[in-house]
C-alpha cells in the first residue's frame, strides 16, 4: 500500500519541482536518491493535495522562473494564499550555442550529385516570380483553389520538368524573384500600400513549407549540375522575408561549395554567362529604366556581352520590350487569383513558369513553358 504524503510534503514536492523549472527529470537529476518515475507520482499526488491552497503549480515557459514569492496570513498564522512571480530565467549564451550546434549537427541531408562532372557549357534558368505562398483561395469564390499543398506541388513538379528536359548542366540559376511570400509577417497586409490580403494564418507552417520547397528545388537542380547558384529577390509582399530566407539558405549549404547564395541587399542583380548578361529585378520600376540601367550599372559586363536580358515579375503577365540591345521581359506568374482580384476581374492569365536554356557561345538557345496543369494532375 502507498503510503499517502502529508501537506508539508506535499509543498516541499511542489517547491522543488518549481526550482527544477517544473520538470521531474531535471528534479530527479538533482535529487538522484530519487528515480524520475517516484517524482512524477510524489508530484501528481502534492498536485491533488494542493490544488486550492493557492500555490502555483502551472507549468511555465522554458524561457521564464518562479524567482520571488509572496505569501498571506490571517491573524491565527493560517495561511489564506500564495503568488509566486515569475522573471525571466538567466541564459548561459555558451551552452545554448552548444545545444544549437547538437540540434543541427548531422542534420544536412546528402544532396544528389552528377556521377561525374558535367561537360557542359549551357545554364538552366528557372525563374520563380510571384509563387506567393501563404495566399488562400477558395474555388467557390475565386475559381480555383490555392494553398500551401498546391504551391510545394507547383515547385517541386516545376523544378523537376525542367531539369528532366534540360538534361546534365554545367550550372542552374534558381531565381527567386519576389513576392515568393504572400504575405511578410504577422500581419496580412502588404507593408507600403497596406492592402488587405487573404492569408493562411498559420505562420510558422508557411515558412516551414517555403524553406522545405526551396531545399528540395535546390536538391533537385544539384542532381544534374557542376554548380547550383540561387538568386533571392525581394518583393512589394515580401522585402523583409526573402532577405532572411537568403540567410538561411546560406547558412544551410555553407559546407557546399557547388552552390552559392546571393544574399546581396541590393534589390536589382546581374548574372553572366557567356554571352548572356542577365539582369534579374522583382519589376517595380517603369520598363524603360531597366534599358539604360543594365549598361550604367554593368559596364564591363555589357562590353563582354552580346545578348542582354531583364527578367521581371510583380505584374502576374506577360510584357516585353526591345531597345537598343537590351529586351525587358515580364513573367507570369503560378499563383491563382485571390477574392479581391477575382472580384476586380483579373483573372484569365495563363498560370505558367518559363524556363531558359543559355550556351556559353550562343546565348538564349531555348525556352520551355511549363503550365501548373502538368504538375497539378
């Protein structure tokens, strides 16, 4: 028969289980006489005991303690209640750099390589402009559905058609041009004209989906090319998330030197290859100032090159100009209208992501499309 505890235990229980941060694992550690098993029964029996004595008993936070406690009596000594305060727990910046480098060490998967190198001179461009990711749309109200599931089945299918048809590389550029977010916080709104948006509301399952979709397309990629180069543009949704989303990736493939990150804070960027200069911008400038900004801000690159091109997004279709040597080309975009575009009638764009195919003496030798509907089956 289990003997039963009385009060003055129970509250002895209870204040050392406080002190061990309310977990019976550290508190059999501490008190290693004791196995855990015995402190999670002596634990739940003082809980029983005490449940309206007033002493706290809730779990808290790992972040916070119990560090000042306050206790009333009546005029007979009887005690009527307890509040225990809680602050904030002090942090040994060592061991939490420690148990961080526990959590991620091993963790990076082994990307799929090429057999052998690659004897290849041509690049694959796969360009990934407006995804917004974390938009919801409902078909009822919009005409087509589009969630979390739908985008990482877009990405991925995109990703793999295109390096199906392009076949072994000497390099793919994987540009993530902007508005790859829906939405760049809490908040769902967009941070400069405040328009309302429609959102998935679980944050951190939207960042998690981004981050898994752009590991996979970068898997996807390393398996058929020497080299994987990944360009992050912000966006008008976006400009705080895709800066971030950089740093993560570059933290994640520094130890692969096969690929590079551009995390540069400069919102407009360049890519040479051969005879190709790319100049790669989300869009929100007029397309005439993207003519005379390539030759102004690339000026040797535009003496090495004979063949010029502005890849842009933002505007969900397709626009191109051509002057003095440079052609300017807006993208479509994969996303589905949501309510407020649906209502305003933008729909009926096709949903569709171009890819590139560049050799190092010809240039722009090929471009496929790939529509939503060869993923979405």
């Amino acid at each position: 028969m289990i003997k039963k505890i009385t009060e003055d235990q129970a509250r002895d229980y209870l204040g050392q289980w406080a002190d061990a941060g309310f977990s019976s694992t550290k508190l059999s550690q501490v008190n290693a006489v004791v196995c855990e098993r015995t402190w999670r029964r002596r634990i739940k029996d003082a809980r029983e005991l005490c449940a309206d004595t007033g002493i706290v008993v809730t779990d808290v936070p790992n972040n916070l303690r119990f560090t000042k406690t306050t206790v009333q009596y009546d005029a007979q000594g009887k005690l009527i209640q307890e509040w225990r305060r809680m602050g904030t727990a002090q942090i040994d910046p060592e061991d939490m750099a420690r148990k961080l480098l526990k959590m991620v060490s091993g963790k990076c998967p082994k990307l799929p390589r090429p057999k052998k190198m690659v004897k290849s001179e041509r690049c694959l461009v796969i360009p990934f402009y407006d995804v917004h990711i974390g938009k919801y749309a409902w078909k009822p109200e919009t005409g087509e559905d589009y969630d979390i599931k739908i985008v990482q089945k877009i990405l991925d299918g995109t990703t793999q058609i295109a390096c199906d048809r392009s076949g072994p590389v000497d390099t793919v550029l994987l540009i993530i041009g902007g508005d790859f977010y829906h939405a760049d916080g809490r908040t769902p709104q967009t941070e400069r004209s405040g328009n309302v948006l429609d959102v998935d509301s679980r944050v951190e399952k939207v960042r998690d989906a981004a981050i898994a979709s752009l590991y996979s397309a970068i898997a996807i990629c390393s398996a058929i090319a020497n080299k994987v180069e990944v360009i992050c543009i912000p966006g008008n949704h976006d400009h705080e998330s895709m800066h971030w989303t950089a740093r993560i990736l570059e933290a994640f493939y520094k130890k692969e030197k096969h690929i590079t990150i551009d995390r540069s804070p400069n919102s407009r960027r360049y890519f040479e290859y051969g005879e190709m200069l790319l100049g790669i911008d989300h869009g929100m400038n007029k397309l005439g100032s993207y003519v005379s900004l390539m030759p102004c801000e690339q000026r040797e690159a535009w003496s090495r090159t004979s063949e010029r091109l502005w890849l842009l997004g933002h505007i969900h279709q397709q626009k191109v100009i051509q002057q003095h040597g440079v052609t300017v080309e807006h993208l479509e975009s994969v996303s589905a209208a949501d309510a407020w575009h649906a209502q305003a009638g933008y729909v009926g764009n096709p949903r569709r992501t171009v890819t590139f195919l560049l050799d190092k003496k010809y240039g722009l030798i090929r471009r496929e499309y790939i529509k939503i509907g060869e993923v979405l089956v």
